[in-house]
DNA sequence: TACATTACTGACCAGTCAGTCAGTAATGTG
DNA sequence: CACATTACTGACTGACTGGTCAGTAATGTA
C-alpha cells in the first residue's frame, strides 16, 4: 500500500538466504492454524513481509510450498533424537522420560508442534506427502521408542509386553497433547505446565493404574 | 447429466424425511476426506443424489450444514454411554475395558470416528462449533472416564492417582487410533483388529511397563 | 381437466484466489 | 555515469465455487 515507509527498521537489510525460511515459518503457522485450502498465499507473503510475487521466486506452488513445510521442518528433529539414543547408557525408565522432555522441548512448545496436526489434517489431500512423513517420521520415531523398550525389557526393567502396542501408548498422549494445542486448546485454560504433565504421564505409564498385579 | 435414468432403483421413491440425513452423511465424508474448506457443495450434492439447489433447501449455509454434521452427529452416543455407565455395577476394570469397546462399536468404527478428526481440524475456523463440541462432547467424554475412575479407587481397585492425568492416559491412545484411520492410516496397511489393539492397550494400561513397583 | 402445492433442478452471478508478468528499485561493477 | 544483475512488486487474469432463483416435474385434490 503505503511506498514511502521504506525503512521500517533499520536491521531491514536484504538477508537473501534468509527469504525462504521466513516464507516457510508464515505458511506453517497459517497452514497449521486455517487449514492448507483456506491458507491464502496473500496472507502468508504479508506475513512474511513481502509480496505473493516474491513467493513464487522461492517455491514453484502452493503445493510445492506445502511440501517444504512438512519436509524440511521436522526432519532434523529425528536426527537429534536417533544421535541421542545412540550415546546414552543405563537406566532405560529414566531414559524414556528424558526422550519425551527432550521431544517436549524441541517440538512440542515450538511452532513445529503444529505439524503434527497440519498432517493429520491434509494428509487426505496429500497421499505422496503424507506417505514421506508416514516413512521419515512415524516410523523412524517409534523406531525409538522400540529401541527404549526392547532394551528395558533385555535388561528386565521393563516387564514382556506387546512392543508395538505399547509405542502406541506412550506417544498418543504425547501427539494428542500436541495437537490439542492447535485445535481445541483454546475451549480449556486449564492444562498448563507440561513438564509437570510429563512427569505425571510417564508415573501412570510406568506403574499402571492397578493396586496389585493382575494375572490374565 | 444424463436425465432419461429417472428410476435408477425400485425403491427410489420420495422420502422427504431422509434427504437431510443424507446430506449430512455426505458432508460428513467429504468434510472428513478434504477439510471444510476443500469440499465442494457440488460434491456433497453429488454424493447425496441431488444437486446443490436441494442442499440450500434444508441448509442456510455451508456453515450450517457443517454445524449440523458436528451437533446432531455425536451427541446421542455420550447419551448412551451416560446411561450404560449409571447401570453398571461391579469390577471397575471391566467396566472400563467395557466402555472403551462400546465406545469403539458405536463410534471407532462407523463414519462417526471421521468426526473426531474434522473437529480438531477445523477448530480454528469455527471457534463457537470447537466451544460446542468441547463443551458437549469431550467435558462429558471426560466425565464418564472420571466416573469409572473415581470408582475403582474408592473400592481400591485402582491406585490413588492423578485423575485427570490418567483420563488423558486413557483416552489419547483410542482419540488417536481413531483419527488415524482418517489421515495417515492408509500409509501402514499394517494395525488391523482393533478389538485385539483394545485388550492389550488396556492390560498395559492397567499393569504398567515395569516389571516391579518403584517408589518415587 | 384445472389448479395448487411440494420437491427439485441447473444455469447463472458475484466474489475469491492461485498464479503471471511487465515493470521498478537496489546493488554491483567498470 | 552507463550498464548489468538481482530482488522484488502488485495489478491483472482465468478458473473456480458459494449462493440464487426462475423454471420444471411430480403429486395431490376437487
């Protein structure tokens, strides 16, 4: 609108590396708070601070803009994770909770916790995307998780069970927390303080609910 | 298109009671597949049998018919489930594995799973819908679990623990297994036999992972 | 047959938005 | 200064879609 505000700041230098990741942040809020469909691209330029035309010098479409969102943000994320697991020693219950805090921290009170939720919601839209996160990410993920398990159950820390179940039920909590922060989160102010959730979650996972063992 | 097939079926015969209901089927599949935004009315017309004219008959708008499939979808299960939950007596363990199957008939596995999903989807662009919905369906969701609970620890069954943790311990796995099946299932052909899926989430549930009690 | 009512249709309109491109501004270089 | 290159802009267009409404078909009924 307004061309004579030129220089709204002083530090507003061309950065020009910095041009796709600034592009790829807006698109991921707005993606993960509207929907990929009810997502201008308009409002994503504006929210990136510059024009629609300027977007389309970094990504080929909307779709190919998509793509790099989910691509290129959660990525990292594994390779941490998978270095992580590979240099820790001992205690496999202390090790699961220092995973999840770890995945707390990196993911889940960052913007990249909407991912999540932005792939469950478009995967329908998106088979070839969501067959890549299905691969790269959910399956390296409870990689990890097994990895854990298999171990604390070698080591008679963890009693026999049903592995791949169980990766259910420790990362469901943790997913739904994540996209409950986007989605219904708003409708409840109470669920604060996570880290104190976490520690409470993993206690009920560890011991169960029951009083005394159940033979069955 | 081709309007010389007028009785395609016998019995397609006038029932002005059932064309809302079938809209809303329709809507519900299409809003679940694509999103609200992504879906046509063309389509939703299409896959009911009529055109988009006939929708605006018994719809205002595509608000509303997106309202409609929201409200009126969910609300009598809780209904049932508060029932069977003030007829029951006894082992509070069964009780709960009992309601979570009940819960998996009536819902898991019927269109009405696709719900779940489209609402946390599309919370953000209908805020007084997600408000509805957290209001009537997941405060009382919660509520029955917090029944069962609540029970099981007064007659010692359960160990004292945190309640409302413990309800997110419970529900997330089934919330997550349900929308799975409407966004990345389709990538793992793998996780068949939901019902066998159930016993095991709840034995882990109930016995936890570890192999002896640990005080802390 | 004549008329009324109900159910439905689909061509049309008006607004929206992904994607384009001719042109401008800033910077570099000799 | 002249010229080239890079970064960016925003008005424009073509396709699409929510919503409308004049008209048609089926049924009722007298």
């Amino acid at each position: 609108m307004n061309t004579t505000e030129i220089s709204e700041s002083p530090s507003r230098q061309r950065r020009k590396e910095a041009r796709p990741a600034e592009l790829m942040a807006a698109a991921l809020e707005l993606f993960v708070e509207r929907g990929f469909t009810a997502t201008k691209l308009d409002d994503v330029a504006a929210r990136a601070g510059v024009s629609k035309g300027t977007l389309y010098l970094y990504f080929a479409s909307k779709e190919e803009l998509f793509k790099a969102v989910i691509q290129q943000g959660i990525l990292p994320v594994l390779d941490q994770g998978e270095e992580m697991l590979s240099q820790f020693q001992g205690d496999e219950g202390l090790l699961l909770e220092a995973m999840l805090l770890r995945w707390w921290e990196m993911v889940g009170c960052t913007h990249l916790a909407g991912i999540t939720k932005l792939m469950i919601s478009e995967a329908g839209n998106f088979p070839e995307v969501a067959q890549f996160y299905y691969e790269n990410v959910i399956v390296r993920g409870r990689g990890l998780i097994r990895t854990v398990l298999e171990r604390g159950i070698a080591s008679k820390q963890f009693r026999r069970m049903d592995v791949e179940t169980a990766i259910d039920v420790i990362l469901a909590p943790q997913m739904m927390f994540t996209i409950w922060r986007h989605s219904l989160g708003p409708c409840d102010c109470g669920k604060q303080n996570p880290e104190a959730y976490l520690k409470t979650h993993m206690k009920l996972l560890l011991n169960g609910l029951l009083t005394t063992e159940k033979k069955k």
